[in-house]
C-alpha cells in the first residue's frame, strides 16, 4: 500500500512546492489532501482514516496547528514545517518526529523521509518496546532502577541533589561534573558511561559524548551545521551544547516519548 501523506500548510504556493518536492523524494507515495487551516484540518482528521504520515507548516491562517493536535487525538507521526525554530520543543511534544526549516532544502526533506522509514523498521519498534520493559521492571521491583539522587561535596559541606533538580552532566577536563540549577559545576566520581546507565532514560539522554541532559531543562533547541542541534537549558548555556550528528535522530525520538 502507498505511503499516505497528508499537507497541512495555508499558502497554496509552499504547499505545491512541499508537494513535488515529496514526490520526487518519494514518487510512490500518494497526497490524500492539503488542509488551509486549524479548523478544515481538524474536520478532515475527523472525517477520513488517519493518514500514515503529516506534513503541518506551524503558523497557519486561524492560529498555530499544535491547536490541531491538543483539540482532537491524532495517531499520525507529524513533520512539521517552519520559517521560525522557536517553536522546536512544543513540535516535538505534539506528534512531532521532525522539524524543517524553510525554505525547504530537497536533501532534509529527503533525510527526513528516510528517519520516518527507519522509524518504522521492526528494530526501531523492538528497541522501544525494550526501553518500556526496563521502566515497566524499574517500577514493579522493590528498589529504585535509576539513581535518585548525587551527595555533592562544597567546600567542607555535602548537600544531597535529587536527579530530577540536576540540569545536566559534563565531561570535561578528564572528569564528570554535574551542573546544578544555579549554573555551577561540581565535579563526581562517576563516568558519563556509568551515568548513562543509570540515569532514568525517560528523563536524561546523552547528546554527546561531552553531556548527558535532563529532558525538563531544556530551554531551546535550534537547527545547527551537518544535521546536528544546538540546545540551551535554563540555568547553564554553552557553545557545544550540541547534538551529536549520530545521535540526532534518537534525540528527536526522545523528545516525543
């Protein structure tokens, strides 16, 4: 069956232009429909089988289409579509799996097709389904999974850090160091790797092999050179706070989890 992919964008130009440039990316895939707007998009997703993938322009003519996906419950994997980046958190917590800039470059939209595929592969599903098992374990047993919380020693005081509070964990320097929610950094015993895994995956990804970050810091995400992504988090910002190329694809998977 042919790949079913539904445009939402409200300018009839770019919504043309997204058009071709998909079937030529994909010529096997098949348009059911472009939507205008929030409100014929909601009408459309309610009155037609879910398509298998959504192309959705964020700013349209009667409002933000995050309105579409926190009005009705769409099944649908979305690709959202921009001129702004400002918006990268909220599209990944809204169905999101990936985030084009505009003007549309051919070879993204093509290397997000192909992430969308490869999400789609029975490994991907199996690895998922394993990362549930591991909660799902964590939560029946009688101990803790995960650390909960990291003794801190400043100067000649300890004072306990629970790991939900930490904003992220950095190797440098031939040591880890934690950043707490003030912006400074005290260095721990511990190794990144051990740390990895430890942490709750839910709420802590390793972006680098210089950080580890903590899902409820992260204050903005921006596109960056060679499909890479640079973040901010509240309370700590630092010009290689960014995503590895190789880890790109399983962050955005992260985020939407």
């Amino acid at each position: 069956m042919k790949l079913q992919i539904l445009i939402i964008e409200d300018e009839e130009r770019s919504a043309n232009r997204l058009e071709k440039l998909i079937l030529e990316a994909r010529p096997e895939v098949r348009i059911v429909s472009k939507c205008e707007s929030v409100a014929e998009s909601i009408e459309w997703l309610k009155t037609n089988p879910s398509p298998d993938l959504i192309f959705s322009d964020i700013q349209l003519s009667d409002g933000l289409s995050f309105e579409i996906f926190e009005r009705i419950k769409v099944a649908s994997p979305v690709i959202f579509t921009t001129a702004y980046d400002q918006y990268a958190i909220r599209a990944f917590k809204n169905n999101g799996i990936d985030y084009l800039l505009k003007p549309m470059v051919p070879e993204e939209l093509t290397a997000s097709l192909e992430r969308f595929s490869e999400r789609q592969n029975p490994r991907s599903a199996t690895e998922e389904l394993e990362k549930l098992a591991r909660l799902a374990a964590s939560m029946a047993g009688g101990s803790p999974a995960f650390r909960t919380r990291f003794l801190i020693k400043m100067g000649e005081k300890f004072k306990s850090f629970e790991a939900p509070e930490i904003v992220c964990f950095e190797g440098r320097d031939k040591s880890t160091w934690i950043v707490t929610p003030d912006g400074r950094s005290y260095p721990i015993d511990d190794t990144l790797e051990k740390l990895e895994q430890s942490l709750n995956p839910s709420k802590f990804f390793r972006i680098s092999r210089k950080f580890i970050v903590n899902f409820d810091t992260i204050k903005n995400i921006e596109t960056y050179p060679n499909n890479r992504l640079k973040l901010t988090l509240n309370g700590f910002d630092a010009d290689d706070l960014i995503v590895a190329r190789e880890r790109t694809q399983a962050f955005k998977q992260w985020m939407e989890s």
